[in-house]
C-alpha cells in the first residue's frame, strides 16, 4: 500500500503513477489517496478527460460508485491554469490525454504540486497505452495494480476485449472487456466459447492449453 512519503515538513512535488488493466482499482486507490489528502487539509483538484463520458460528466467515478467531483478538460495544458493554488492534483484515465501530459505532470510537480496520475497502461492489444509510458518514466512513484483473471484466478495484467471492433478507445464496462492474465490473454476467444458451454465455481479454463 502506498503511504505518502514526508520530507520533514518540506513541501515539494513529485509525480505518482497508478497504472494497470481494466478492473484493477485505479480509480479506487486514486480516490482513496486523494481521500486522505483532504483529510491532511491539502487543497485537491481532480481532472479527467473529455473523451470518458461513461458515467458522469463531473464526477471521477469508480466502479464501485465511490466518487470525487472532478472537472472534464480537452487538452492537458488547460491543468496549468486550473490547478492555481492547489496542492495536489489527480488525473484518471490519463491514457486518454494527449502526449503533451507527461511534461504538464513535470511543470505541476516543479512548482511543489504533488500529482497522482491513474491510467491504463495497455490498450486491448497489449501495447502502451497514449502518454501513459511517459508518465511511468518520469514519475517518482510507480504503483501497478492488478486485477484477477476472470479465467484461471492469476493476477490480471491484460484487458481482453470481448468484442471484434478494432476501435483502440471503446469506453465500456464489463459487457466489452474482462481482466485476463497473460497466458489467458493470449489465448483469446478459445476461453470465449470454452466459458459459454461449462460456466460455474471452480472452473479451471486456463489450465486448457489451445488446440
Ligand atoms: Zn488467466
């Protein structure tokens, strides 16, 4: 768990980084570290993209419908402006901003923000997600969280699409992705169809190996 560091009451910036796949918590332990800033008496702002329409247009919300309030923004630069006078910054779905948010993160965290930035850290295909690899190089603190593979119970690393549209942003809740380890990931829609016919407790798919 991440316990926010202290520099004998110096207040400086830095750059955190949540990142894993779909369902792994991000948002979750992004709202619990800002939770706990409040509770510090730091001045916190949250900002996701325009593009993540999902639930609300002013709120970061989680799956588990536990919310901050947060303003939708276009474009990375308008953090600059925005964040005036604030101590610490949260940014959800940064795999959505463009690749202009990395160096922004910098600037915040040159001027003593402390910047907690949660993304995706691969897209449906396995590759690095928009300015999200950026982020893990020059953020100081890199958390990867994980969800559990809905197929063979191992840490979940992967978001496996569940749909044929080759589209990389497709905003989408359970019905479009489930989280998938590795192995399980790279087998595809044979564990589709292997979960369609014999769904039920302590089915082992991901001990079949393809045909
Ligand atoms: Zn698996």
């Amino acid at each position: 768990m991440f316990l926010e560091p202290h520099f004998r009451g110096q207040r400086s910036g830095w750059i955190e980084v949540i990142c894993g796949a779909m369902f792994s918590g991000k948002t979750e332990e992004l709202i619990r570290r800002l939770k706990r800033a409040k509770i510090a008496n730091q001045r916190v702002e949250i900002f996701k993209p325009k593009i993540d329409t999902r639930y609300d247009d002013a709120k970061v919300v989680s799956h588990d419908a536990n919310y901050i309030l947060s303003t939708p923004i276009s474009h990375s630069s308008e953090l600059l402006e925005l964040s005036e006078g604030v101590n610490v910054v949260g940014i959800d779905e940064a795999q959505f901003f463009d690749m202009d948010l990395p160096d922004v993160c910098v600037r915040l965290a040159l001027r003593g923000v402390r910047v907690i930035v949660a993304g995706l850290d691969m897209d449906f295909r396995g590759r690095p997600f928009g300015p999200m690899p950026n982020l893990l190089a020059v953020g100081e603190y890199i958390t990867k969280v994980h969800a559990i593979c809905k197929h063979c119970g191992n840490l979940a690393t992967h978001s496996y699409r569940l749909t044929p549209s080759p589209d990389t942003v497709m905003l989408g809740e359970k019905d479009l992705y489930e989280p998938r380890c590795r192995t399980c990931y790279h087998m595809g829609n044979i564990l589709d169809l292997h979960t369609s016919e014999s769904e039920g407790p302590g089915h082992k798919a991901g001990n079949k190996k393809p045909a």
